[in-house]
C-alpha cells in the first residue's frame, strides 16, 4: 500500500444513498451495502493541484476511498457499484479493525464510446496488520497515466511480460484468475464423482488447465 501526500488529503464521507441513486442499486445491491459497509470516505484526491503531476489524457485525477467494512468479506458488486459512478479510477483501502487491504480495478475509456468507462477485474492484495504494513511512498512518474499504471500493476500476481501493455498484461491475469477459478471447480466437482470413467475425463481437463495456469503466469 502507499503513502499518500497530506496535500491530497480530502477526508469527506460519501453517503451510500448518493451512491445508490448514481448506480441505480437495486434492493439485494443496497442490502449488500448495508450489511458490508459501514462508511465510505473519500481520503484522498490525487490530481495536477494537489500533487504537482499533469493530467494525462486517458488519466485526468485518481481517487482513493477508504471502505470501512462490517466483515471480511465484501462482494465485488459493492466496489462495483461505486466505480462505475465515479468517472476517475479509484485505489480502495478496505478498513477493518487494524487489518488493510488495497483493491483497484482495470479501468479504462471504452473503445467503442471513448467518453463511458469500462470497469474490468480486480486486483486485491492480502490483508495486512498494522505490525506489518509497509507503506511505500508513491511512485515517480511524469503524469497521472504513468502513476496509475503504476499502482495498479504493483499489485497484479505476476509480473509483465517484455513489451507486454499494461491491458495486455490486465488481460492475461483475467484468463489466469478464470482458469484458477475453473480448476478449482473441478477439482471440487472430482472430488465429488464416483464413476471411473468420468474421474479419468475430469483429471484430463484438470491437467488441462492446470498447464493453461502456468503458460499464463510465466513472465
């Protein structure tokens, strides 16, 4: 996680009803939010006036909310939600007791209609406690694109490739975190089979995708 300048503090809380109208949140997405959330605030505006880097023309400000959780667990519907209503990316702090933890989403100007913005995957890192959090100071970069870039690839779980793009190399940890999540419901869904033949058939596809998860985390 990182340090973030005193100059960029904002420290406003956002009411969830202001999102809720913004997002069109259903009754199950507002039930989310009350069960999940306690407060979210605003913390920080990175931007040209508050630290002193010039806009970029895909990344003109970054923002970063504090989510103060009710439990671990928080559904990506939640996060969701508020990205697509706030027309900036935006670096989140999961707060809960004296635990942290960072998530941001690619987020990119859709090609289609370059004025809507497309929300992609999250990338999460572990929970932290206060004994062993180490904030990093923000990196040094030439505009807000660079710092972007940079926040949110410090915390993809592989490295880039040579001459990989930052939505490129997005793109390559979505079809790893699919093909985890498949492996694992496989090896649930073995776990479970009592026919022989149908285990052989279930291990072949498992070691399928077990090779297709090493080809996508080889730098």
């Amino acid at each position: 996680m990182f340090r973030y300048p005193k100059q960029a503090e904002v420290n406003r809380v956002l009411p969830k009803n202001k999102i809720y109208a913004y997002a069109k949140a259903s009754s199950s997405l507002q039930r989310k939010f009350v069960e999940q959330v306690e407060k979210i605030v605003w913390r920080y505006k990175l931007a040209p006036e508050t630290i002193n880097l010039p806009a970029a023309k895909q990344v003109s400000e970054i923002q970063v909310f504090d989510l103060h959780l009710k439990q671990r667990t928080l559904h990506q519907d939640v996060i969701r939600a508020i990205d697509r209503t706030i027309r900036h990316p935006i670096a989140f702090q999961f707060i809960l007791g004296g635990e942290r933890r960072f998530a941001m989403a690619h987020k990119r100007h859709s090609d289609a209609t370059p004025e809507k913005w497309v929300v992609e995957a999250y990338f999460e890192s572990d929970w932290q406690t206060a004994d062993t959090l180490e904030l990093e100071p923000l990196p040094a970069v030439l505009h807000l694109h660079s710092l972007y870039e940079s926040l949110l690839g410090t915390h993809l779980p592989h490295p880039p490739r040579t001459g990989e793009s930052l939505r490129e190399h997005v793109e390559r940890m979505e079809a790893l975190q699919r093909a985890e999540l498949e492996a694992q419901r496989l090896e649930a869904k073995l776990a479970k089979e009592k026919q022989f033949n149908r285990k052989v058939e279930l291990n072949r596809e498992l070691r399928g995708l077990k090779s297709e998860v090493e080809a996508l985390a080889l730098p």
